[in-house]
C-alpha cells in the first residue's frame, strides 16, 4: 500500500469520532432543555454540569483532530 494513501485513510478513521462528538453534543443540550422545560427551578443548577459534559465531549473532538493531524503532517 502507498504511504501516503494509508495516512490519509488513517486520518480518515481518526475523525469518525466527530461523528460521536457531535451526537453526544446533540444528546447533552437536548436532554438539558428537555429537562429545564419540566422543571425551571432546577434549570440553573444543572447548567454548570451541562458545560462540564460539553466540554469533555468537545475534549474527545479536538483530541480526533489532533490525531488526525499529527497522522497527515507528522508521520
């Protein structure tokens, strides 16, 4: 196989997590406003714990990506 078509079918492979990322994003905030329509006394307190979700799941997007990036540029 081709060096380079192999790094780009890895970096390829490293950015499906996105596809997760994105999902979990998606499931996160839905969930939140799902729940803050229920009960809005509650809303503000959850809120600190939607942003600590989002920023771990966002965590896994940008650690795909540099993968990905290290994959096409560095190896």
């Amino acid at each position: 196989m081709n060096p380079e078509a192999a790094k780009l079918i890895g970096a390829g492979l490293a950015t499906i997590a996105l596809g997760g990322v994105g999902a979990g994003i998606g499931n996160i905030f839905g969930q939140y406003v799902a729940a803050s329509v229920r009960n809005p006394s509650a809303a503000p307190k959850v809120f600190g714990n939607v942003l600590l979700g989002f920023a771990l799941t966002e965590a896994v997007a940008l650690y795909a990506l540099v993968i990905a990036m290290l994959i096409l540029f560095v190896f």
